[in-house]
C-alpha cells in the first residue's frame, strides 16, 4: 500500500505547537580588618579539638590540611604577595592572585573569604555572593566565621540598587524546532509517511539573554522591583527564531536568616520568526530562607494566563515549586527541585497538569576546572482526546545537561562555560515525540 504523506498542519510537536544602604567605609580599611580576621583569626577562633582536622577532605597531594590551605612553595609564594598586597590595599591586585590560589586548592577557606570580602569592596557583589555561600560549605566554620558571612551576604542584598545579567552563546542543535523523530505510523490500516520537511533537522545560532531590575529603597528592608528581561534564540533558517520579552514590577523585602519575600505582577510576549505567538499576565509569589549553615530553600507560587495569538483559547496556569540548595563542602554544592502546574481552558487540548524534578550540582577541582550538571525530567498530560488519533495525549520529556568551565579563564570578567545537552520526550501522540541534542559555548554574568 502507498503510504500517504502527513501535511505540515497536522505536525509540529514543538516551538509553536500547542532603607538607604549604609555608606561603606574606605575599602582598603575595611579590607586589611577582614584580612587579619582571616588569616590570623581563624585558627584561633577554631576549638583546639577541630584545628587539627581539615575544612573538606585533604586533596591526594596533601593540600587541604589543617584549615583546608595548601602547602606548596607556589601557594606560600601567591600567599606572600597576596599579604605584601593587602597591606598596600591594592585590592583588585590581590583578585587574581587569591583566584589562582583557590585553583590550586578548592578547599582554602580563608583563602575563599579573603577573595569573597576583595570582591565585595571592588564592586562586583555577584561574585562575591557565590564565594561567601562556598565558605558556608566549610566542615567546623567557626560561629564567628558564620556570622561574619551571613551579615556580610545581608549586606550585599540590602545595599543593592540595581541588578542584571547577561548572556551569549554560540549554539547547535540538532532539532532546535522540536520536530517530530518518528518518519511514520499507522492509522486505520493505512500506511502514512510525514514529509521531510517537517522532521527533525539541525541548526545553529546564537543565544543571547539581557535583563535588568531597578531596586528602589521605599523603606530600610523594603524595595520597589522593576524589571525587564530579552531572552532570544536567533537561528540560521533551518528553525524558527524564538524571542521573549517580559515587564515585571513588585516587591521586595528582606529579614533575618536570609529570608527574601517578593511578589510580582508580570506580562511577557513570545515571537516565532518575528510572528506574535503567546501574550501572558500572571502574578508570582515567592520566598526564600536559609535553613541552617549550609542549605537553602527557595518557594514559588504563580498564577497566569497565557494567550495564543489569532486563536480564541487561552491557558490559565497554577503552579507551585519547591527548591533546597546545599553546599556540601567549598568544592561541592547540589540542589533539588519539585514543580506542580495545573492548566485550564476552553480547548480539551491545551487543559491538563504537569509534574517535573530537577537534580543538579557543580563540583570545583585543582586547576580552577569546574563541572556541573544537571538532570531533569517532567511529565504533562492534557484532557482532551486527539483530533486524529482518538486518545489523550500524554507526554515525559527528559534533559541532561553537562557544564564545563575553568575559573582561570575570563574574558572581561566574564568566564567561558561549555554546555553539552541531550532531550528527549516521549509520547502517546507519534508527532509529538523528538530528540534533540545541544552543544553551545559562551558567557554569562550576573550584576
């Protein structure tokens, strides 16, 4: 029998388918003040009983012993520059130096927060914040030490006026359109083929991300939060361009023990190859707080309504997520996550729930490499029954993906990363289901 050939209308399975802060002190006082809180502090503030063990487990050459700091010649000589440096308060000098340290043992404490307190006194907080949350992940840190960090990363978030990111990559994929894997089925004793045109095939591209929010102070725990944010995947033909913009404004509140409150309204438009394609509104609650030394939870709550351009349907979606973060030593920290959502609207087929877990981490060793990855798996089912096949669709689509990166390299402060993808979904509905690997290296900072 000629199998029959399956016309673009019935198949894309993919894209397009269904107080004021507090003035800070002059940074080279402030500076020596928390060099000499570390480097002769530290130990003494350290139990008798714990000066003897180790921050994180001793490395195979030894680095690591006593209070996690190595004892190579190299690193006793970055050491001694790094003091002739502090004492002159050249502090964006001792950067380098102390990153360079910490690439030859991940797990130098006070080497970690000699470089979190530089960063934070040059201006560059987001950096900061990261090294501060590693310190944390220290094995016995001192309750002096631990105070110190959480006023110091209070402090961060309070004095913030602004805050931003940006992103930029170069990108292949092999099925950026999530088009359908399958090249045919069987309905009703016939045989079809679907055309090449509208099976899976690669691109490359660009992807690039731009977002900024104003932090205005109402009060002294208290900020207005005004945002915007671009993320667009820019391809060369072979896929649809995919551009998002989004508005928000709300609030912002901090408290004691890391806690963030923050509400939100918000309105986001979507464009295919230049074409409207959803408009959505909705409002996000969210909350987050430290639990203990090490970890952290994060909640969100959301609800909107997504419209579908030139169609008379619409999506109303509840979702709720839960994340916990733990830092498990200075090279090592993971996290988790659980996300429920249910959808409404007229059309059977876009109405449903969905599921999804999200695992991840990200190791540092010697040499300044860094690896993370991160796993993830969701399941949707809809209500209604398919107009062609007669059953439900449900779909489990599933993501690895692996980032590689070395703290050494820096281009303008920004630090290359590689990222190596694999998804897939699976479904009861044949043109929905797709592979798609990914491949893309670039750079990202927050501000």
């Amino acid at each position: 029998m000629t199998p029959r050939p399956i016309g673009e209308g019935h198949l894309r399975a993919g894209r397009g388918a269904t107080g004021p802060a507090r003035r800070r002190s002059g940074p080279a006082g402030l500076f020596r003040l928390a060099v000499a809180l570390v480097v002769t502090g530290w130990m003494s503030l350290l139990p008798a009983a714990a000066t003897a063990e180790p921050l994180s487990p001793p490395t195979a050459s030894g680095a690591g012993q006593g209070l996690g700091t190595g004892t190579s010649d190299q690193a006793q000589a970055l050491r001694e520059e790094i003091a002739r440096l502090a004492a002159a308060g050249r502090l964006r000098a001792m950067i380098p130096l102390l990153e360079r340290l910490l690439s030859l043992d991940p797990s130098d404490g006070p080497a970690r927060l000699q470089l979190a307190t530089a960063l934070a006194e040059t201006g560059q907080d987001d950096r900061a914040r990261h090294h501060y949350r590693m310190v944390r992940g220290a094995r016995d840190l001192p309750p002096e030490i631990r105070d110190h960090v959480d006023a110091s990363l209070g402090a961060l978030d309070r004095r913030r006026n602004w805050e931003g990111y940006f992103r930029f990559a170069t990108i292949r994929e092999t099925n950026p359109a999530q088009q359908t894997e399958v090249t045919g089925f069987t309905l009703g004793g016939l045989d079809y083929v679907i055309r090449e045109a509208d099976r899976a095939k690669p691109a490359q591209g660009v992807d690039v991300g731009l977002g900024v929010a104003l932090l205005p102070p109402l009060a002294p725990d208290l900020r207005a939060r005004l945002g915007l944010r671009l993320d667009a995947q820019i391809f060369d033909g072979d896929a649809p361009d995919d551009v998002t913009a989004r508005l928000s404004a709300g609030l912002l509140r901090f408290a004691d023990r890391g806690q963030r409150f923050s509400v939100e309204i918000y309105g986001a438009e979507r464009r295919l190859d230049d074409d409207p394609y959803t408009r959505t509104r909705g409002v996000e609650l969210a909350y987050s707080r430290m639990l203990g030394q090490r970890s952290a939870a994060y909640l969100r709550l959301s609800a909107e309504r997504e419209d579908h351009v030139g169609t008379p349907f619409h999506v109303g979606t509840r979702a709720a997520s839960l994340t916990l973060s733990r830092v498990i030593s200075p090279q090592l920290s993971v996290y988790g996550g659980l996300r429920l959502e249910g959808r409404q609207s007229g059309d059977p087929g876009l109405a449903g729930a969905g599921a999804s877990v999200s695992l991840g981490g990200q190791y540092q060793f010697e040499g300044g490499y860094r690896l993370g990855l991160t796993l993830f798996h969701e399941r949707n089912r809809y209500d209604g029954r398919h107009a062609l096949f007669g059953i439900p669709r449900k779909d489990r689509r599933s993501i690895v993906t692996l980032q590689i990166g070395n703290s050494n390299l820096s281009l303008g402060g920004f630090s290359p990363t590689l990222n190596l993808g694999y998804e897939r979904q699976r479904s009861t509905i044949p043109f929905n289901r797709y592979r798609n690997l990914t491949a893309s290296i670039g750079l990202t900072r927050e501000f």
